[in-house]
C-alpha cells in the first residue's frame, strides 16, 4: 500500500510540471527504440519532455495514450484514455456503486499500467443546486478489481 501511495504521489509531481514538444530528433535514440519496442503498431503524435522524463503522445486501438520513460528509456507507465465510459471493468462499476460517489457522472476514465500495478482513474462530477449551483469534481483512483484507493477533490466550480 505504501508503494501504491507513493506512485500515486510520484504521478501527480511529474505531471505538475508541464512538458516541453521536442521534435523526433531530440529524443535520445535509445528512448526512441523503447518506444517503438513496446508499441510498434502506435501511431506517434508528438514527444514530450518533462523535469526528469519524455513522454510518448500517440494514438493506439483508436483511444489517446500517453506513456512515460526515463531519458535512458525505461518504461514507467501508460495512460490511455477511454472513450467509452460504458465499457469500464464490471470491477471499476461495482467499486464506483459501492463508493460514496454513487450516482455521480463519468466525465472521464483513464487505465493507468505500471510496473506494479494497474488501476483506473475516473473523473466524475456532481452539480450542487443545479442550474444555478457548483459543480463538485472528484478524480477517483481504483484497482482494477473496484477497489478506491485514492481520490482528489477539486476545487467548486460554476
């Protein structure tokens, strides 16, 4: 749990800080053979350098995907974006129902694969006196079995 904990930590500082378009040709060669090892059938739509890695923008089976490797290129992790909200995991909607968050709408989910572990981030929102009200934004952080292990509350927005 700790080491969950601290990926979670991890994930949030390196994508805090906004990275840099780099062209082909300013990734390290080894970075780029990574690349094309682990996904030889993506489509590359850009590179990006963050602090202390380059992240991979492309598009796989359809749905936008980002994976993150170190400059020596080792593989950290990939995002993919999921366009059908409605084919998550049965595990992630039971864990979902379950949650105190029951009833809230999907705004977005993220499969996020690691070394260690595989989870799923869900955005969702719930709007408070609505029309005139705020809108709650929770980013909710499951295993792929339903459990939440993880969940950020954003600020109120109108």
């Amino acid at each position: 749990m700790k080491n969950l904990l601290l990926y979670i930590v991890v994930f949030f500082l390196t994508n805090a800080a906004k990275g840099q378009q780099q062209t082909s040709s300013d990734v390290p060669q080894q970075l780029s053979q990574a690349y094309s090892n682990r996904f030889p059938s993506a489509k590359l739509i850009k590179w990006e350098r963050g602090i202390d890695q380059y992240v991979a923008c492309f598009s796989e089976n359809g749905s936008p995907t980002r994976a993150y490797f170190t400059s020596g290129g080792e593989w950290i992790r990939t995002e993919t974006y999921t366009r059908n909200k409605k084919n998550l995991p049965a595990g992630i909607k039971q864990g979902l129902r379950n949650s105190a968050y029951n009833g809230w709408s999907i705004d977005s989910a993220t499969e996020i694969q690691s070394k260690d572990q595989s989870m799923v981030r869900l955005k969702v929102s719930e709007w408070y006196n609505y029309p005139e009200g705020q809108r709650q934004v929770c980013r909710l952080y499951f295993t792929m079995d339903g459990n939440l292990i993880n969940k950020e509350i954003l600020p109120l927005t109108r």
